[in-house]
C-alpha cells in the first residue's frame, strides 16, 4: 500500500513534465493534422459528396496526373497524401471512367488505402490521376502550430510565412478543392491529439488523486493504530520509521523493546527488594546490638548509623563489632547478649534463662546457646507487646 500511494504521487508529478507529457501524447505531426483539418473541411464545404482519402506517403510523388482525351467519368475521388519529412501536402484529383480499366497509370482506390472523411466507397475503384497540386509549408510557420508555442500577433516575418504551391493539371481545367485553412484551426487540430491524451490523463489522474485520498487515509489510520500500539508499549514509531520499514517489522520491535523494558524493571525492583531486606537485616542486628552493649560511646555510634540509615555504614558497624566482639570469650559474648532479656523479664526469670542459655553452651556450643538467647528475647518482646495492649484495652473499660 505504501508502494502504491509513492508511484501514484510521482504519477500526479510527472504528469506535468512537459517532456514527459508530449512523449504520452505522441509526437509533434503538423503534417498529418494538416491533412486530417483539410480533408475534414472539404468534405463539410462539399456535403461529403466524394470519397476523399487521406494517408501518409514519406517518399511523396505528387506529379503522376495524367493527360486524358475524353471528359466521359463517373466519379470523381480525392487522395490528400503528406509527408512529415518533406513538410509536404499532395491532393491528387482521380477520375473513374466507365470503361477505363484498362487504361493505362489507373490505380486501384479503397478504403483500405487510409481513412476516408468524405463519401463512403462501397466497393474499390479504378481511377486515373488527373489533376496534383503539391504544398510545401517551411519550417518556421509549422513550429509555430506546436502547442507549447506561445504565438504573438501580428507574426513577425508573415512574408516568409507562406506555404508554396505547386499545382499539376495536364488537362487543363483544374478540378481540385481550393479551401484556406485559419491558422487558429491548425493550431487546434494540431493538439486535438496531444488534449485529447491530455483529457484521458487528466481523468485518470483524477481517479487516483481519489484513489490517493482514499490510501492515504487508510496509511495514516494504520499509522495512529501503529503509534498507539508503539505508545503502549513504549516504543516511538516515527514516520520515517512507517514509511521505509516493514508493518510486521516495526511491531516485531515495540514487543522486543517492551519485553526488554519489563525485564529491566524486574530487575530493578528485585534489586531494590533485596536493598530493602538487606537495611532491615542490619538494622535488627544493628538493634539487637544496641539494646546488649553497654558503652555509651558505641550505642551513640549505634542511633546515629541506624538513623542514616545507609546499608554500608551499618554493615561496616556491625562488622567492627563482630571484629571486637570475637576477641571476647564465649562466656562473655553469651553474657552481653543475655543482658538485654533484663529489661523484659524478672530478676527469677532472668537467672533461670541465663542458666539454660549457659547449660547449652556447655553442651552445645555458642552456636546453640545464642540462637536460644535471640529465640527467647523475641519471646519475651512479645509477651510485653501482648501485655501491653491488654492493659490499655482495661484503661479504656475502666474509662468508660
């Protein structure tokens, strides 16, 4: 379709290129519209009373009239013959006689000869030639009929303007048609051809002009559902894109792009989930920390990274910790994370959670004696959280 819409817009293009135009409407042939115009105007002037025969003759004779002693003919024809390369117009008067079939320099006459624009001739006829008259029009005045000559009257130079004519009659008595053609006639006969090419383009082009209409709309109503599938996808489709690339092409990319763009935006969230869920891990280490180490320095140290919350600064703290938390023994380390079930529990409570916590260091190990410390400190947070809530639910009660 688009193939179509840019051979039809160079099509409504060339159309006005003069070279181009006059190569469709064929070529510049004054003599053959000189002819045509003269043999149509006698047969109007003489009420088509006689077959008068027009065709096309380059090695032109038009001096073959004879002389004839009896004036007894029937029939009288005409034959214009003309030349474009000698510029040339013959009209030859022929005679039928009754008996003359066997005279002698007799043609054969027919329709099939050229076209016919006076009498119809229902059968051929032999008749000899009795009267020429040969017309010879220069150069100058013939490219004055071409149609894209712009003629200023009054002409300059008319006196070399004129037509020579040479007329033949060994019979003395001159039978010949003698008709003036107007100088605007030819002209118009001249380009009857070339305007009537002109026409059949002009409707043609006409008909595609709608038909480009028609196609253009259709491209651009294809082009928006393009854009809008491209926009959904967000992917931008140019005109230029539209206009060069294949339909299924361009669809075939917006997917790929927006394929590519869901799996970028996969990642990116997967990377900040995993940004998110690393600062909350250090941040309950970081924590559960602050609530074991009792040098104020460091629990300052502590609030302040957790309130910058920068994963680097809290990671980098809690290793620092670890670091100094290693060259502690077991027993201390079990201790310091023992102290922040204080707060959450009673002094009988408390004892009997240290004992079991160092029973199973002694047992099994550090490993085991702190995942017990960190289970029981979760426990004991949420039973003051329960507490807690029970007790402002009574406050509300005895309130109301």
């Amino acid at each position: 379709m688009k193939l179509t819409c840019i051979l039809l817009i160079l099509c409504l293009g060339l159309r006005f290129v003069p070279l181009i135009n006059d190569r469709l409407s064929g070529p510049f042939a004054p003599m053959r519209a000189l002819a045509q115009q003269f043999a149509k105007t006698s047969a109007t002037a003489t009420g088509e009373q006689y077959p008068i025969l027009v065709t096309q003759a380059e090695n032109l004779n038009c001096q073959n009239a004879q002389h004839t002693i009896s004036t007894d003919y029937d029939a009288v024809l005409y034959l214009i013959t003309y030349s474009e390369k000698s510029r040339s117009v013959c009209l030859t008067t022929y005679a039928h006689f009754p008996n003359g079939d066997n005279l002698p320099n007799s043609t054969m006459l027919s329709e099939t000869i050229g076209h016919n624009y006076g009498h119809p001739l229902a059968a051929p006829l032999r008749a000899i030639p009795i009267e020429n008259r040969l017309t010879t029009y220069p150069a100058q005045y013939l490219s004055l009929l071409h149609w894209r000559t712009k003629v200023v009257f009054p002409l300059a130079h008319a006196e070399q303007l004129n037509a020579r004519t040479r007329q033949f009659a060994p019979n003395g008595e001159s039978t010949n048609l003698d008709l003036e053609l107007g100088f605007q006639d030819l002209r118009s006969a001249v380009a009857e051809r070339h305007d009537a090419v002109n026409h059949l383009l002009s409707l043609t082009l006409a008909s595609e002009s709608l038909l480009l209409i028609i196609l253009t709309g259709l491209l651009w109503e294809i082009f928006r559902r393009l854009l809008w599938y491209g926009r959904s996808c967000d992917f931008v489709v140019s005109p230029r894109m539209f206009l060069l690339e294949d339909l299924p092409a361009i669809a075939a990319r917006a997917r790929r792009h927006h394929l590519v763009q869901q799996q970028e935006i996969q990642e990116r969230l997967r990377a900040e989930n995993a940004l998110k869920q690393s600062i909350n891990e250090a941040r309950e280490r970081l924590q559960l920390l602050l609530v074991n180490v009792s040098d104020e320095s460091f629990r300052a140290e502590i609030i302040n990274c957790l309130e910058g919350n920068r994963l680097e600064e809290m990671t980098a703290l809690f290793q620092r910790y670890q670091t100094q938390a290693g060259q502690k023994t077991q027993d201390e380390r079990l201790s310091l994370l023992l102290e922040s079930l204080k707060p959450l529990c009673t002094l009988e409570e408390f004892e009997g959670y240290r004992e079991q916590a160092f029973t199973q260091l002694q047992e099994s190990g550090f490993r085991q004696a702190r995942e017990f410390a960190v289970k029981t400190h979760e426990q004991l947070r949420e039973r003051l959280k329960k507490s807690t809530e029970e007790t402002s639910s009574e406050d509300l009660e005895d309130t109301a």
